[in-house]
C-alpha cells in the first residue's frame, strides 16, 4: 500500500498542522535520522510534547533538539522507525551533556512582525478585556472611568490575571490563535506560536508563559501601545500598587527580555491619531503614558497626542513624529520641582529645536504646558 511508503516529500505537501490520526501501521523509515546521541524518552504532562503539546503518544531526544511527534507531520524532516515524525529544534544549541548544561545561553529571539504582534495583542484584549475586572479596574477610585474615560472607551483594554496559572491558560489560548491565523510563523519556533511577541515566553517543558513567572495579588491593566497606524506595537501593564514595593515601577512593558526564549518590547511611542490624517503645521501635544494621552483625547476630541513611555524615553521618536507639526509638551508639572524631569523635558526641546535647524524649518516655537 502507498499508504506505508510516505517520503519526506509527501509530508511537505500536507496543509499546515495536519493531524495524523492513522498511525497503526508502522511507516517506512526514512534515510535520514535525527542526530542524537543521547537517546528517547516519552512525553509527560510535565514535559508535554513541543510539537502538538500534547502529554502522552510522542516522545523527545534527551538533548532536546528532536522531538518525535506523532500528531503533526507538517514540518517534519522525515519519519521514524516508529512512524512518528521527526521534528528538529534548530534552535537549541547542540550538547554532549545535558545534565551539565541544563541552562543553555538563551537563543536570542527575533521579534515578530508589526501584523502578528498587533492581531495577539487585539486578541488578549479582546478575550480577556479589562471588563472581567470592573470594580477593581473600571469602576474603582483608581478605575479607568475615575481618570475620565468613557465608559465605551474601556474596551481598548484589557487585564492580566494574577495568577501564574491563568495567564498560562491565556498564553494557550493565544497560541492557538497563532497557529490559526500565522501557520507560516509558528514554523519559526517549533510551533510556539506566541514566542517572538514580548511578554510572551516559553518554559524549559514547553509550556508557553506570559508575564512574569510570578504569582500576584491583583489584576493587572493592560494598556496598548499604537503606532502611526494604528496598529498595537507593544502594551504596558498597570500594576496593582498593593504588588509593588516601594521605588517599584507602577507601569512596565508587557515584555519578557529575562525569560526563556522571551523578548523585549523596545520602548515605542504612542499615537492617538493617524499622521497621515493629519496636516503639517497643525499642533500635536506631547504626554507622558498612552493612558494619559487617550485620557486627554477622551476629554478634548480635537486634541492629537504623541505619548512616551517616560520622560526620558525615545525622544528621536517623539522629534521624528512631531517634526512636521507645532508641539505642545504636556508632561507633569513636577518639571518644576523635580530636577531629573526637567532635565529630560530640556533635552528634549533641545533635540527638537536642533533637529528643526539641521533642517532649515522654520515654524512657531514649542510650547510648555502642564
Ligand atoms: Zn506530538
């Protein structure tokens, strides 16, 4: 039967994530074998498969550059003599001793494109929005509506849960959505999906994380970052200040530069509004936090904001974005009392004024406000 003389050719000719369901017969082995040295063991719930992530049926090399899934054929080199299909891990780096080694130097993450980041991060928005936390996070003192958003506008956010095991569930879930939407892109780190998102990372038994590997006492806001098109680059996390310490930051990038094949978000800027919908020579006004700049806009429709993640950040950005327009720079009024601020804030009118006569621009000058 041609069933039993599958090739190597026959798998890469299978639609993605194909699910092999008929595995009684054992297939033809194929020339090539996976490079291992070290020997099998089976998938556990505790060390599931990388492939289909599922505990039980397939199995793994013991320096875990091949895995032997017995779901998935797409994307494998060829085929067991078991009939499961081989699938190497080109990135974890090769080794004669895993016990010893059991902390490789992380490979270092490439971050996924601007269209696979914006769709997850609209998607962890959207399947667990700030809405499930509402008296803590949209109604509270410290809520979004208390700051003076609109009740419609909450839905631009979402939240984190505090506990490690949740936001696993969610990490899944996402995985999923990858899998789906980005089948091309999941081929990239052995099926991973979310890996290469910031905030997103993978434990050492294959687990997919979000956040940090850490327990909290309350939810967390979730706060998108866009850019000039609209499209969600990054977020920031709102912690609860009763998970804070003291001299602790309130707002952190949902990233993951730390974690196990976890990347950095970079610090981007925000925008309230399209550029392109904008004419030069109209006024933009310059925040500090995308919170505070939709705030802004929520309570004065006309206004166009550009906010920085801090005060001291990505001020090339900020005079690139603002270059063609009059900038109002609104950061808070400690400006007046707090020296390190105001350094900043001269910094930044500095580069603008400088970047203004490399170019021979000559417009109206920047504005303080507060
Ligand atoms: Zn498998």
């Amino acid at each position: 039967m041609a069933n039993n003389r599958l090739r190597l050719t026959d798998f890469q000719l299978m639609p993605a994530c194909k699910t092999d369901t008929k595995q009684s017969k054992p297939r033809a082995s194929s020339a090539w074998q996976p490079p291992v040295s070290n020997g099998f063991r089976k998938v556990t719930t505790k060390r599931p498969c990388r492939i289909c992530h599922k505990p039980d049926w397939c199995g793994y090399s013991t320096d875990e550059r091949t895995s032997i899934c017995m779901r998935v054929s797409d994307g494998a080199k060829g085929t067991a003599r078991n009939g499961g299909n081989i699938h190497v891990h080109n990135d974890v780096p090769p080794t004669n001793s895993p016990r010893y080694n059991t902390k490789p130097a992380p490979p270092s993450i490439e971050i996924a494109p601007i269209e696979i980041r914006d769709a997850v991060y609209r998607e962890l928005i959207r399947s667990s929005p700030v809405q499930k936390y509402y008296p803590h996070l949209i109604d509270g003192p410290d809520g979004l509506l208390s700051r003076g958003l609109l009740e419609g506008e909450t839905s631009n956010y979402g939240a984190l849960r505090p506990t490690r095991k949740e936001r696993a569930q969610l990490a899944r879930q996402l995985r999923k959505f990858v899998l789906d939407k980005f089948p091309e892109y999941c081929r990239r780190y052995s099926y991973a999906g979310v890996v290469g998102i910031p905030g997103f990372w993978q434990d050492a038994n294959g687990i997919v994380q979000l956040w940090k590997p850490r327990e909290y006492k309350m939810p967390m806001l979730v706060i998108p970052y866009k850019d000039n098109r609209g499209r969600i680059k990054a977020c920031q996390l709102r912690l609860h200040r009763g998970d804070i310490s003291e001299g602790e930051k309130r707002y952190r990038w949902l990233a993951s530069p730390l974690e196990r094949r976890g990347c950095s978000s970079g610090t981007p800027i925000h925008f309230t509004f399209r550029p392109s919908t904008l004419s030069h020579g109209q006024t933009v006004l310059i925040t500090e936090g995308a919170l505070k700049a939709e705030t802004l806009v929520s309570l004065r429709p006309q206004v166009r904001a550009i906010a920085t993640s801090g005060v001291s950040c990505s001020h090339a950005e900020i005079v690139e974005a603002a270059r063609t327009y009059n900038a109002l720079i609104a950061f808070d009024a400690d400006h007046k009392t707090n020296p390190a601020v105001c350094r900043q804030l001269a910094r930044l009118i500095a580069a603008r004024e400088q970047d203004a006569a490399r170019r021979n621009y000559h417009r109206t000058r920047s504005k303080l406000n507060h």
